[in-house]
C-alpha cells in the first residue's frame, strides 16, 4: 500500500498538520474540529506519545467534551492507548448513556485500576449508575482496602451526602500546634492529601469532630499557637443521610465553599466541596426543566430512539386522554358550532390564551416550591396575585381579542362574548396554575411532573366552556 492509499484509509486524517497545543477552542468555547481530527488521526495510528501531548495535560472538562464529540467506536481506544495519563474523572462529565458504554466496553481489571487513582466522590459518581453485576466485578478487581472505602459510599442512599462527599481529608488533634499541623502535611505523602482542600478538621481519639482551621487562618497563625485556640467551633456540618438537595440549599443560604460530613455518632467520615454542589444544581435544574416537558430526568441526547420513545410515551398518553376530555366540551356544543361556525374558529383561542397564562403562573409556582420560597405563610397572598395579574391580563387581552373577533367576522356581539370568555379562562389560567401545583406538592407528588397536564385540562375545559356557554346565552343558540 503506497502513502496516497494509506491516507485515504485514515479519512485523509494523517494529511493535517502538526497541531500546537494552543488553542484547542473555538470563539464559544467549544473544542476545535481540527484538534478533534487530530485526537482521532492519533487514535488511528495508535500514537500514544502523540495523544499525550494533545490530550495528557488538558482539563477533565475539556477532556470530557473530547470524547463526546468522537465516534462512539474510538471513545475507549483513546481510554485504553492513553493509559494512566488519561484522566478518569473526565468520565464524570459525559452523559450517563456514553459512560456506560465506555465501561463495559473497557476491562473490569483496567477500570479498577483507573477508579484508584480518583477522588472517593468522583470514583463513586463512575460506579453509582452501573449494574450490581458490573459495579461487583470492578470492585472485586481493586485492592481489598479502596474496595472497602468504595462499598461503604455506595452502600449510603442514592443523592445522599454520603455519596456526595470524599473521604480523603485531613485530620489533626486539637492538642498539636499550627507548625506541627503545616509541617505534617508538607511532609505527608501525596496520596494521602486530597487534590484539592480548603481546610483542616480538629477531632477528638473518637474523631468525633471538634471544629476546623481554615488554610488561611493556618498560615497566619503563629507556629507555635495549637490549634484548638484558633479553630472554629461553629462550623456547619451535614449528615451522610441528608438529602443533596437539602445539602446545597445549605450551601447556597450560608455560601458555603465545603462543609464537612458526619454520622450518626458525630463521627467526621467525609467532605463535601463546591464542585459536587454546583453538580447537583445543576441536575435538580436539569430534572425540572424535563419534567416541565413531560420528558424522564434521566433522558439524554445519546439515548437510544426506542428508550427515548418508551419513556416519552406515558405522559403523551396522559395528554391524549385529557385531550379528550378538553373536546368532550366542544362535542356538546355539536349544534351551536353547526349555526355559527365563527365559535368554531374562535375557540381555540380562548383556550390556547388561557393555556399560556396558566403555564407562566404553574412555571414561577413550581420554581418557588422547589426553593422553598413558597410556603404555607405566602401561600394566600401569591394566590391573590396571580389572580389580580391574570384579571388584569384577562381585561387587557379581552379588549383586543374582542376587537379583532368584530373586525374579523362583523358580528359586534361576538366581541363582548370572547372578550368576557378570555377574562374568565385567564383568571381560571392563574389559579389552576398556582392550585394545582400546590394541590400535587401537599400529596407528595413532583408538580414538576405532573402539573402540566392538569392545568392544561382546566384551561381548555374552561376556555371552550366558557366562551362556547357565554355565545349560547348572547345568540340565543340553545
């Protein structure tokens, strides 16, 4: 095979030029096409001192984005070529689907042995979404004391504490002085510190935990000061059994940047760290959104069009029947339509109009409720709100679908009529859309999931009803 026929097999990937490490984004921030044909023009030739210097130092960030954008058949291979200079916590910044995929497809004996080189957090957040069976045979394949470590984390609640924090921290006695305390980590082997830390935890011989000393606070402190005259004592903590909602809306009141995580016998076993918070924010913003959709939280881009169709299916069987519902109304005003066929015309207005205000209404409620900002103290006084607003948006929208509806067909009455049926189905719009959310959340059911279909029902119920009844009594239709 001469070179011509060679680079054609590679796609031509082989053609481009040696590429310099900067810049690898783009204006958006997004990885450049030519640095990916080059990522995969490496994996090709299998050129691992080529893909080290492309990919060995770059962020598990932009690592992640890198093996999404390339073929799913190349994904492990730059895993695998790579080695340990790969960076496995890149793995928790792709789509749970692609994960998967990747560690099936990879040894149980080489996953364990990248899952070592991790922090506890990001180890449990690769093997958490796993089978049992495949969790097992990746555990079974680490030594006996990092399996151990593992197993307990994953044995906490799913969005627990416990599976949030790490447990590589530093502990010290309250009786040592700062010097001891700076000296010691100085001279600690690396892999007994954490990446990352931003403070030291005092605790008793139970290691029952007494209070911290913040880095900043160490340095300034006299080498000779111990530290339990400079700890603080009022440093807030959180149970492994706590939620990790409840755990970031800690975080988020107290701006906190970490927080330390205890058992039940105020025993320190962990931390959490900003950077698992901001995680699942942006998961509980993420769900929330979905669920507004009618779409499963866990529904991703690399999902499989049948799994996508399957879990979209229930809730467009829910809107089906309330749809049907919505044109009961309008089959039992059969003879009304057939006389006057503007009503017809018009009706889907009112109730789309309607629709529209309740969703505005039902989107600000469930975002209250999931902060916490509604409660049963504001409650009657947002209700009264949203009413008033959707009197006065009623009134104003009123006005002018009733002038358009007069223009439109000639027939003044008509006006009076939609203008009357849109005051009533936008004030019906904001208090379904504030009643119904709050109805769902007291029965302990996710208005987020839930709530769209059913204020829907009302507006389209109310809307056709409303106007189809009003145009039966001005017209003398019955």
């Amino acid at each position: 095979m001469n070179d011509s026929d060679e680079r054609r097999r590679n796609g031509g990937l082989d053609e481009l030029p040696p590429l310099v490490r900067e810049p690898i984004h783009d204006a958006e921030g997004a990885l450049l096409p030519s640095y990916v044909a080059a990522i995969q023009a490496a994996i090709i030739k299998r050129d691992a001192n080529r893909l080290r210097e492309l990919a060995g130092d770059i962020h598990e960030s932009d690592l992640g984005a890198l093996i999404e954008a390339l073929p799913t058949s190349q994904r492990a291979g730059l895993i695998s070529i790579m080695g340990r200079d790969f960076d496995f916590a890149a793995l928790t910044e792709v789509d749970d689907t692609i994960r998967e995929d990747i560690l099936e497809e990879l040894p149980a004996k080489d996953v364990a042995r990248y899952v070592q080189d991790l922090e506890s957090d990001d180890a449990v957040a690769l093997l958490e979404d796993l089978d049992k069976e495949d969790q097992d045979e990746i555990l079974q394949a680490m030594p006996p004391i990092d399996r151990a470590a593992l197993q307990r984390s994953l044995d906490f609640p799913e969005k627990s504490a416990g599976r949030l924090m790490q447990t590589t921290l530093v502990t010290v006695p309250p009786f040592w002085t700062a010097g001891q305390a700076v000296d010691t980590m100085r001279d600690a082997d690396e892999a007994d510190l954490p990446d990352e830390f931003f403070e030291i935890f005092i605790v008793d011989p139970g290691h029952r935990l007494l209070g911290n000393v913040f880095l900043d606070a160490l340095m300034r402190a006299k080498p000779s000061k111990k530290l339990s005259e400079i700890m603080r004592t009022d440093r807030r903590r959180v149970k492994v059994t706590d939620e990790a909602e409840d755990v970031a809306e800690l975080f988020e009141r107290y701006n906190l940047v970490s927080a330390p995580v205890v058992d039940e016998a105020d025993r320190l076993v962990g931390v959490i760290t900003i950077d698992d918070i901001v995680d699942v924010i942006r998961a509980e913003a993420d769900q929330e959104i979905k669920n507004l959709g009618g779409v499963s939280a866990s529904e991703t881009l690399s999902d499989p069009m049948w799994l996508t169709a399957r879990s979209r299916f229930l809730w467009l069987l829910v809107n089906l029947v309330t749809a049907f519902i919505a044109s009961s109304v309008l089959g039992a005003f059969e003879n009304q339509l057939q006389k006057m066929v503007a009503l017809a015309v018009l009706a889907p207005i009112v109730a789309s109009q309607g629709g529209n205000g309740a969703t505005q209404t039902m989107t600000v409620v469930i975002r209250a409720l999931a902060t916490h900002e509604l409660s049963r103290y504001n409650a009657l006084r947002v209700i009264g709100r949203e009413l008033v607003a959707g009197a006065l948006n009623g009134v104003a929208f009123g006005v002018i679908t009733g002038i358009g509806a007069t223009i439109w067909f000639g027939a003044g009455g008509l006006g009076f009529v939609i203008a009357a049926a849109m005051l009533t189905n936008l004030v019906a719009g904001a208090l379904g859309g504030i009643l119904v959310p709050l109805l769902l959340d007291r029965l302990d059911i996710d208005p987020a999931v839930s709530a769209s279909a059913f204020v829907t029902t009302v507006t389209d119920v109310v809307g056709y009803f409303s106007f189809l009844g009003f145009a039966t009594l001005w017209f003398h239709l019955a």
